[in-house]
C-alpha cells in the first residue's frame, strides 16, 4: 500500500514552492544510478565518505572513521550497508556527484536500535544548499523502503533519533543518530523547458516582422 504525505517547501527564494511525496513502495521502477555498498570491505571502523558514479554518501558532524559496513540489518539486500555504528551526533547525507537534479529518490532505511524498535528518521531534500522539502518518517531497526518524489532536488540530508529534533545542525544535546541504509536508487529530473520572457517574445516577433518586410522590400 502507498502512503503519500504532501509536504510543504521551505526556503526564503522567489520560485514557487515545490511539493514533494514519501512512498513505502518502490516509485522507481527504473533508475538512473543505483549503489548497494556491495564493494565496501568488512569493517566496523570505515570512513565517512563513499563515492560510486553518481552516488556520494557521506557522514557529516560523526565520526570520521565510525562506519558499520556489515552490521546484519533485517531486510537489508546483499551483506552490506551503510550504519554509524554506536550512532553518532551526525546526520548522512546523500547526493548526485556531478550536482545533477533528481526528481526521485528511493533506500532502504532501517535504524541500529533492538528488533521491535521504531525511531523517528528526519529527511531534508536540498537543491543548490537551499531546502524544497523536509518531514519525518517512522523507522523501523527492520530495514524498508522509502521514497521521494514529486520534487526536484540535488541532494538529500538523513538521521534517525529517538528525540523529536529535526535540526541538521550540530547540538551536543541531540540524541544520537542511528540511520542505517542501502539499496539506493536515483531518478535524474528531465530538464525543464525555460519559457522566454514577455519582452523576449515581443523582441522575437518585431525581429522576424522587420526580417519579413525587409524581404518584401
């Protein structure tokens, strides 16, 4: 069953404001990029950063080298993901590497916490630094899927916590970040057409009017 949640844009910017909806079933049926974390080694100690094509995932604010690539997570695809093991106070973020504009975006989310343990996950949808869409999630420690859509975006920011904090700023009273992903998959946005201003048509209609009797002349 699908779930949508209209959400409203946030933002101080002139362009109209984007609405964006989260879905518990897969909204991508044929992705642009996909990334698993299957080439990651073993580790508990990995660092905060992972570049495949057009996939960058990174942690923010955590510990540098505190990544669990292969923590067992129920529902996970493969034998690796994405976890900052013990949780940390950061947030991951997920991005295009060349800063292409998405207009879906789907994972496996699940949270480090005890079976049975459902945490709140925040999400915030960028484009070029200035947020389009935010909200929050429930978040299973048994892995599902998530996804967005119906908004044009650049990159996306993410934690898991036990607390009501939405804030991806740093706050030393913040309760610790959990959020465990994989199996990403991105949709490239089709490059929207940009309409000529008024002035422009006006300016275009004298040019060929002028072009027309020039040739009558």
């Amino acid at each position: 069953m699908k779930y949508l949640f209209p959400l409203l844009a946030l933002g101080l910017t002139a362009a109209p404001a984007h609405a964006a909806s989260v879905s518990t079933t897969d909204i991508i049926a044929t992705p642009d990029f996909s990334y698993g974390f299957e080439d990651l080694p073993q580790s508990s100690a990995f660092g905060s950063v992972v570049i495949s094509g057009n996939i960058t995932v990174m942690q923010v604010l955590g510990d540098p080298n505190g990544i669990w690539t292969s923590f067992p997570f129920p529902g996970q695809e493969g034998s690796r993901s994405w976890y900052p093991i013990g949780g940390d106070l950061g947030y991951t973020v997920i991005k295009t590497t060349d800063g292409a504009d998405l207009s879906a975006f789907g994972f496996l989310s699940g949270n480090g916490e005890a079976l049975g343990t459902v945490r709140t996950a925040h999400y915030s949808l960028r484009r070029d630094g200035v947020e389009v869409a935010s909200g929050s999630y429930a978040n299973s420690a048994e892995m599902s899927y998530i996804g967005f859509s119906d908004a044009i975006f650049d990159e996306i920011y993410l934690m898991s916590t036990s607390g009501p904090t939405d804030s991806f700023s740093f706050f030393g009273d913040r309760t610790r970040n959990t959020l465990a992903i994989d199996a990403i998959e991105m949709k490239l946005a089709d490059a929207p057409a940009v309409p000529l201003p008024a002035g422009g048509l006006l300016l275009l209609s004298g040019l060929a009017a002028a072009g027309l009797l020039r040739r009558r002349g």
